[in-house]
C-alpha cells in the first residue's frame, strides 16, 4: 500500500496551487495519497477545481484561501489546515510572480511584490510550518522525519536573469534560506529541500514558449530538447516529500532539461 501511496495519511499544503507547477504538484500528492491544502489567493474557482480533480481521483483535498506574503493570513491559514486535518506533514511553498522590467526603469512596487511573496512568503509559511512540525514530532506510522518543507526555486538560484533581477534576488535569496533552515532543523527531524525547475510551460513564462520561434529560441537554452511539463515537477515534489528521500536535506534539486549545464558552452570556450 505504502508503495504506491508514498504520502498515505500525510498532510500537505502547496502554496499557489490553483495553477501551474502548483496545481500539478497538488495533483501528485494527491495522488500519492495525501490529504492535500490547496491554497490560493485570487483564483478561487480555479483552486476549488483542483480540489474537486483531486477528489475525483479517489483523493482527499480542501481549498484555503491566504496571501503567503500576510502573517495574519498565513497563520489563519495554518489554523483552518489543523482544525480540519489535525496537522500539516508536508509544505510546499510554491507561490511565485514575476514581475518584470529592465534594471533602470524597475519600480520599487515591483521589487517589492515579488520579495514579498517569493522571499517573505515562503519565510512565513515554512516558519509556521516549523513550528507545527516541532510541536508535534515524528509520527513512525506517517513518516521518519517530523516534516518535510520544499521550496519551489528556479534555475535562477544561481543563473543570473537580466531583465528580472527582483525574481533571481528572490530565487537566490530562497536558496539560503533553504539551507540556513536546513541547518537549524536537521536536529528536529525536518527536512528542508527546493525544486529549481527549468522553463515549464506554465502561465508564468507563457511568451517564451507560446509561438514556434519563441520555442525554438528558448530550446536553445534547454539540452535535453523540450520545454518542461508542470507534471515533471510534481514527481519530484512527491519524492522529496517522501520517506525515500529521508537522507537528503539542505539540497536543490534541479528539474531543468539539463539548462544549468551551460549550452553554450557544447560549441563554443
Ligand atoms: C521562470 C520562467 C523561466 C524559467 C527558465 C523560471 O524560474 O519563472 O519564466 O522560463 O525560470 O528561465
């Protein structure tokens, strides 16, 4: 049973999860047999389809609505997730915009937003996250780590992005984050890891891969030949939530058809 519900009895909340990597990561741990808090802020309808796609594949979800980057929503949000499943197993703080301007004309609103729901917001739910998870302590039937955080990071953790120097502060600035509280936790049995997907063909990065030229040109970055799927990261999420990782914390696992590989590099130096 196990085996093929790796999350069984576990419970798991995927920020910005009504769309995209989130929705498909909400998905596969649905389907790995979490009970799965699928969060969102604008897109309620969107977010209660995911719940009810959820529910038709034999799963159990709910909807819970929460700007990441509010502590008094964040903690809401936490308090409605207990009083309905009892805890949280699992966090996934996934939630992230773009909001992106050449360097000199970037606007302190757009810096600002995307720090604060990247950067802050995954700060915020993984400290609430934390807390639960110590308070509670491991549970040998659910799983040997007290709780598992993972960062939904990017590429851009280490590839810098000219044009998008708020989103690659926010990504990189999420890498040591990650490993600072990695550090800090390893004590308690937490276990903390990021994702750093490529480009996946998502809303988010829609201009770069909508046209037949603006694919082509973006292949160029990507060795392996083809633009992600929201599902690729999703398979990995449930990994790294899972018992079959439990050795592994305080690392970025890079989900990107090879782009960190420096193609430009296979022709030319
Ligand atoms: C960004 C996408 C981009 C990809 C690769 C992601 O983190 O959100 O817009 O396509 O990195 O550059």
């Amino acid at each position: 049973m196990k085996n093929n519900k790796p999350l069984i009895d576990q419970v798991a909340l995927v920020t910005g999860a009504s769309s995209g990597i989130g929705r498909a990561i909400a998905m596969a741990m649905g389907n790995a047999g979490a009970k799965v808090a699928v969060n969102y802020v604008s897109s309620e309808e969107a977010a209660y389809r995911v719940v009810h796609d959820i529910k038709l594949s034999g799963g159990k979800a709910m909807a819970v609505r929460a700007d990441v980057s509010r502590e008094d929503q964040v903690r809401a949000m936490y308090e409605e997730i207990v009083n309905e499943y009892e805890t949280i197993d699992i966090l996934v703080n996934n939630a992230g915009v773009q909001k992106d301007s050449n360097f000199t004309d970037m606007t302190l609103e757009q810096w600002q937003r995307v720090i604060d729901i990247n950067l802050t917001g995954a700060f915020l739910c993984a400290r609430e996250a934390a807390r639960e998870f110590i308070h509670r302590g491991v549970v040998p039937e659910r799983s040997k780590a007290a709780g598992k955080i993972i960062f939904i990071s990017s590429v851009h953790e280490v590839i810098p992005w000219a044009g998008h120097v708020n989103y690659a502060a926010s990504k990189g600035g999420i890498m040591l984050l990650m490993k600072s509280i990695a550090q800090e936790l390893a004590p308690q049995k937490i276990r903390v890891n990021s994702i750093g997907p490529g480009a996946i063909k998502t809303r988010i990065n829609r201009a770069a891969w909508e046209t037949p030229e603006a694919e082509a040109d973006l292949l160029r970055l990507i060795p392996y030949g083809r633009v992600g799927d929201p599902d690729d990261i999703g398979k990995v999420a449930v990994w790294l939530a899972s018992d079959e990782s439990d050795y592994i914390t305080g690392t970025t696992i890079f989900a990107d058809g090879g782009m960190l590989l420096y193609p430009g590099f296979a022709t030319g130096g």
